[in-house]
C-alpha cells in the first residue's frame, strides 16, 4: 500500500510536470506562428505561459525544441524500434513497420503537421539547422544500436552503413511529408502518400541499388 502511494505521487508528479512542458511549448508555439520564431524571446514566452524564465529554460535549455518538442522522443525513434523488435524480426522489417504504424497514427515524428507549423521550420535558420542535428543524432543513436546487433557485433563499419541507409530512408519521407503539405494535401492525402512512399523506400532497400 504504501510503494503505491508513492507511485501514484510520483506519476502525479511526472503528470504536471508534463502538462506544464506541453502548456510552454503550445504558447511558445503559437507565438512564434504570429510573430516569427526569431522575434519572440524566451522571458516573453516565459510571461504568456505564467511561468519564470527559468522554468522555461529548465525544461527547454534550447530555444528551437520549443518548436521541435519531441526531440528526444524523435531521436530515440529508430534505436528504440530495433531494440524492441520481436526476436528474430530483421531490422528493416522492424522499422517499416514503425513506420507504416506513425503514418497510420499520423504522428508528427514522421512529419504530420500543420501547414503554418512546416512555413515555421522551413523558413527558420536555426530550426532547420536543428532538424538536421536531430536527424544525425537518430542515426548515431541507431548506428549504436546496431554495432551490438549479433549480425553486425564488432564491424562498426557496418553498422553506420546500415543505419545511414535505414535512417536516410526515414529522413526523405519525413521531408517528403513537408514538401506535401506545402503543397496544399489534406491529412488523409497526406496518409496515403506517405504509406506508398514508405514501402517504395524499404522496397528499395530491400533490394538493393540495380
């Protein structure tokens, strides 16, 4: 009884602190698609979301994962889908069908979003410089993962390989989804683009270069 008081404090705990990193990012967010994302500062979005300025830094220390919330969560995506996979199950058929699932769910780690959120991004220096660190970073993150594989143990060389080809398939599709909302696709267009682009990639990979 009492190790579950503690684990209901604890996950109301994690619970708010959560609600209040979702509540910072969203005002900081709408700030910066009515302003710019360079002429809004942090004590300004610190003041919209009732909150100090340290707050704000404590749970965002860059300013652009302000915008780019899911960092963590979007790095970790390909490691964590290859450690987790069904014993036996091929990495690439592991990730296609990670893939194929957050496009079914339209998540925003595949590039779901909102037309005035990809302007944001795109026309941002700073976070468009980030979304490139946070794509070599997932794919160190699988590059790790796979250097302890049993197939690839030892030939790191190997492993980077593997995952510059796995990773640079996710980073295509995800800018393959930009480039349709630019133009204009509606969520459901978007969905079924993106799920025939993705088996086109891993077909691809599958395959191997002709």
């Amino acid at each position: 009884m009492y190790a579950s008081g503690v684990s209901t404090d604890g996950s109301l705990r994690e619970r708010k602190k959560q609600q209040t990193r979702q509540s910072i990012s969203d005002v900081a967010t709408r700030l910066f698609l009515e302003r710019g994302y360079d002429r809004v500062t942090i004590a300004e979005i610190a003041a919209a979301s009732g909150v100090a300025k340290m707050t704000v830094t404590n749970y965002f220390p860059r300013k652009e994962d302000l915008v780019l919330d899911i960092a963590d969560e979007f790095v970790a995506l390909l490691a964590r889908t290859a450690a987790d996979r069904p014993t036996g199950e091929p990495v690439p058929d592991a990730l296609r069908r990670r893939y194929q699932d957050a496009v079914a769910r339209r998540e925003a780690v595949v590039g779901f979003a909102g037309a005035p959120f990809v302007q944001l991004v795109e026309e941002s220096p700073a976070l468009t410089a980030r979304l490139r660190e946070l794509f070599e970073l997932r794919e160190r993150a699988l590059a790790a993962q796979l250097a302890g594989e049993p197939a690839t143990a030892g030939d790191d060389l190997t492993a980077r390989l593997l995952a510059a080809q796995l990773a640079g398939a996710y980073r295509v599709l995800f800018h393959e989804a930009f480039r349709l909302v630019r133009g204009g696709h509606d969520e459901g267009h978007l969905a079924e683009a993106l799920a025939q682009a993705g088996s086109r990639a891993f077909d691809l990979l599958a395959s191997g270069v002709k």
